[in-house]
C-alpha cells in the first residue's frame, strides 16, 4: 500500500491523493499489483475495507477519477 501511496500527491484545495502514474482512458489510476493491472481506487479500498464482493463498485465522492484518497471512496452498488 506505500507503494501506491508514494505515486499521489495531496491536492491541499480538495484534499484528494491524486494519482501520478498511469491511468485508464477515463483517468482512473492503473497500478501493478502482483504481476496484474489494478485500478489503484479499488486496491485502496480492498486494502482497507476487506474484499470488494460482486456487483460494487467503488464511487468517488471528489467526483476525481485519478484520486486514491480512502477517505473519499466508498462501496455502492450500480443503483
């Protein structure tokens, strides 16, 4: 997890970690994890939260799809 915390940086106005790596054609941050592509967000939450089960997604209450800020992320479903 230090590692991907290493690659964000704190946006002082907002508060998100934003990521400075890779990212996704929708700006979602990419990391490697174990020799797999990973969308950081969800390996924050997976890190701090337990296993994410099927059928949630992590939403972004900054509305910021590059930010791994835990304290921003949360467990919803697609409704």
């Amino acid at each position: 997890m230090e590692r991907i915390r290493s690659n964000a940086t704190l946006d002082p106005e907002t508060g998100c970690h934003l990521w400075q790596r890779s990212t996704d054609r929708d700006g979602y941050a990419l990391s490697h994890l174990q020799g797999t592509t990973v969308q950081a967000h969800r390996a924050v939450v997976d890190w701090y939260e337990g296993p994410i089960e099927d059928g949630w997604q992590v939403h972004h209450d900054c509305h910021q799809p590059s930010c791994i800020n835990p304290n921003h992320l949360w467990l919803v479903t697609p409704g």
